[in-house]
C-alpha cells in the first residue's frame, strides 16, 4: 500500500467515524407483519416496531435466540465493543442523544465484559502463573481483603468507578464546543462505555504483554488507557487534543486520590505496607482517607478554576472573531 492510498484508506475511516449507521429505508415491497397481522411498506412494522422479514419460527429463529443470550444477535456486544475501539466517542455520543440502536446496551455489556474478565483475572491467569498471581502486583497490598472482595464483585467494582468520573467529568467539561452542559444521567452512560472500553483494551488485547514483564504490560495500558481517554473524550465534547488532554489528566489525578480515600475506608490496612506503624488501624485510616479525599477535591477546584479560566478566555475569543467578521461585512 503505497502513500496516496494509506491517505485514502485514512480519509474514508474518517469520514465513517462521526456517521457509521446508515438508517436509509432498503424495502419497498409491501410487507405483512405476522405479529399485528398489518400490512405495511419499509423495514419496519408501524404498529408493533416488528422487523420486516420476521416469520413462523426456523433453524435461523433458534441460532438468532441463542446469540442473543450471549450479546452476539442483532446490535451484537462484539460489534459495538468494534465500534467503541475505532470511533469511541462518536458512538458514546450518539448513544446518549437519542440513539439507543446503535449499541448493545452498555450496562448490560459492562457486566458481559466483567464477568469473561474476571474469569480470565481470577481462574486462568492462576493457572499459567500460579496460585498466588495478582494481576495488580504489588498495588493493592496494603489494602487487605481488597482481592477477596473483588473476586466476588468484579462487576460493581468497576460500576462504582464508572460514577465516581462523573462528576469530575461534568465539571470539566461542562463547557465543552460539543454538548455543552452535558447532564450527569448522561455522564453515566459515559463513564459504562468507557469501563467497557478499558477492560477490553487491558484485560484482554493487551494481556499477552503479561507473557513479556509485568512492569512493561502496567506502563503500556496506563498509555494505553490516557490515549484513548483523550481520543473519546475529544470526539465527545469537541475541544482540541491539548484542550481535552489537561482536562483528562486532572480528572484522571482527582479520581486516583479520591480512589485512594475509599480504599482506605472501605478495607482494613495493612500499615507496616505504608511504614506508618506508629498510627493505630482505625486512627490511620480516617487519616490517610481524609489526607487523600482533600488532595483529590483540591485537585479537582484548582482544575475547575483553570476550567473557567480557559472556557472564558475562549468564549472571548469567539465573540471578538464574530464582532471582527460583522465589522468587514
């Protein structure tokens, strides 16, 4: 593939991103619906929303049931994990202006993706490292019974995380060139994508770095993890890719301190971990929680003041360009 063509091939993936589904009307012929016994024209029923084509069950109607217990039917788990690789924020914005076909639920493909992860965390990582393999290395250490808890709540672990962005997010980019004010139920959505996103992209495309160095597979996704982040992000809410990258690192910052504070309150510490022996476990722990929270909410003010800050700096600009065009007209 020589230079003009990698540039054709670019352009035309471009172009498909911010518009993959094509919503046009392929039928024509007059077609009966056997739910609500209507006659109708177009590729779906008027009446009940039943697809065209659909009739007395079949060997297709049986293998259709079946992959759609598993995600893989119509708007399949695979196809918008596919979709949310190459054109992340795109699909997570369509999703939440109104579009709900173009993607498998995301909640439920959240929990889909949790629990293929956690099989292969907590089941067949052990068995090809050994039984005292942690896929989080020496991270969670200190925090006894973390491992234990997670094993049995992988799924909600990742939930909580999903809502603890929101907020951050929503202040950070509340401002945005795109969706502007963008609402917290919709910040939700978001952050479900986004999980869903980062499973896949580390617990399963990346894992084979594993197999290399531990250190290499943790610096890897957390690149990884900040590229995309920065990409969904920018074709979220508009901005610049240093506009959003700034924005990404401050929530990324505020939430890893903020983290930090629940862990410690929600399980027991281990201190000779954190070489803080001489505090007690109960006074350490709402200690470290409280240090921890009020780094997190500090760095989060301080990223909300240069938020305004810029945003006004911007919206000045604009209305001088706009005054600027108006005067030579």
């Amino acid at each position: 593939m020589d230079k003009q063509q990698k540039k054709s091939l670019l352009s035309r993936i471009r172009q498909w991103q911010p518009k993959a589904e094509d919503y046009s009307f392929s039928s024509t012929e007059t077609q009966h619906c056997y739910n609500c016994e209507n006659d109708y024209v177009g590729n779906y029923c008027p009446h009940c929303s039943q697809r065209a084509g659909v009739g007395p069950i079949n060997w297709r109607s049986v293998r259709q049931s079946v992959m759609d217990i598993w995600g893989l039917g119509t708007h399949s788990m695979p196809l918008s994990i596919w979709h949310l690789m190459l054109r992340p924020g795109y699909l997570i914005g369509d999703y939440i202006d109104g579009k709900r076909q173009v993607s498998f639920p995301p909640v439920k493909m959240l929990f889909f993706v949790a629990v293929i992860v956690a099989l292969i965390v907590y089941y067949l990582l052990p068995l090809l490292f050994g039984s005292s393999f942690n896929v989080y290395g020496d991270q969670t250490k200190p925090f006894v019974g973390f491992d234990e808890w997670n094993q049995g709540h992988f799924a909600w672990t990742y939930l909580i995380m999903a809502l603890l962005y929101i907020l951050p997010v929503w202040i950070m980019f509340r401002y945005s060139p795109l969706r502007t004010r963008h609402t917290l139920p919709q910040g939700f959505f978001i952050q479900v994508f986004l999980c869903v996103l980062n499973l896949v992209l580390t617990y399963i495309i990346l894992l084979p770095l594993l197999l290399i160095n531990f250190a290499v597979y943790y610096y890897i996704c957390a690149a990884v993890v900040l590229i995309y982040s920065v990409i969904a992000y920018k074709q979220l809410f508009g901005y610049g890719i240093w506009g959003t990258l700034w924005r990404v690192l401050i929530v990324f910052g505020a939430i890893f301190l903020i983290m930090d504070s629940l862990m410690y309150i929600g399980f027991d510490v281990d201190f000779s971990q954190l070489n803080s022996e001489e505090l007690s476990a109960e006074n350490g722990r709402f200690y470290y929680s409280g240090y921890f929270m009020a780094w997190g909410l500090m760095v989060l003010g301080i990223g909300w003041i240069i938020n305004l800050i810029a945003t006004g700096i911007t919206r000045h600009k604009i209305k001088t360009t706009a005054k600027e065009k108006q005067s030579t007209l």
